[in-house]
C-alpha cells in the first residue's frame, strides 16, 4: 500500500470524478505519495497548518506503471503516480487526527 494526504473536498470531488487528482499532478505531472513510514513525517512538514486532514490508503497494484518510486530532491525514495488515480485503488479512507504538541498521529488501524 501507498499513502496520499488529502483535504475532504478533494475526496468527496474525487468520488464524484472517479478519479483522484490533485494540484501537483497539474503541477508536477504527478501525485505525491508516501510509504507508511514517511505518513507523519509528510503530515508534520506540509500539514502542519491544516485543520483536518484524511489519509488515502492506496492499492498500488491496481495503479499498473503509473507508479514510480523516485528521489526527486534528495529526500529519499517516495512513490509518485503519474496520472490520476482510481477511486477504486483506494483501499480505504482514515481520519488523520492532530494531538496538541505532538502533531500528527496515525490511525490506530496503522499502527503496528
């Protein structure tokens, strides 16, 4: 599985596109995603700011060769899906909950 950080809105549009995409995918060419080790690393760094936030869990087998795991800025490998995804890919959708001080957690689901 992959991981996508997104806002409601860009969810409830996506269901009602079939197809999640988002503004890097215009932007960049495509979506930012994450391995389930960089999730609250991602969260904290751009997220920090954001009320809420939801968590795509991804099939990255339905995704085919749209998936691309890339070093792009030297951060380290992260996924990134070069074209719109599926609203089938996505296995399942998680509340991202914020603890004051600590920032962002993991759904309980996620956690091993």
């Amino acid at each position: 599985m992959i991981y996508r950080l997104t806002a409601e809105a860009q969810w409830q549009q996506a269901q009602c596109d079939g197809m999640f995409a988002s503004e890097d995918l215009a932007n960049e060419g495509f979506i930012h995603c994450s391995e389930r080790h960089q999730i609250l690393r991602t969260a904290n760094k751009y997220f920090a700011e954001t009320a809420s936030l939801l968590l795509l869990e991804i099939d990255e087998g339905a995704l085919g060769d749209k998936l691309r795991r890339e070093d792009l800025a030297g951060s380290g490998m992260f996924p990134h899906v070069y074209g719109e995804i599926p609203i089938v890919a996505v296995a399942a959708v998680h509340l991202l909950l914020r603890h004051d001080g600590a920032g962002w957690q993991l759904p309980t689901t996620l956690i091993s």
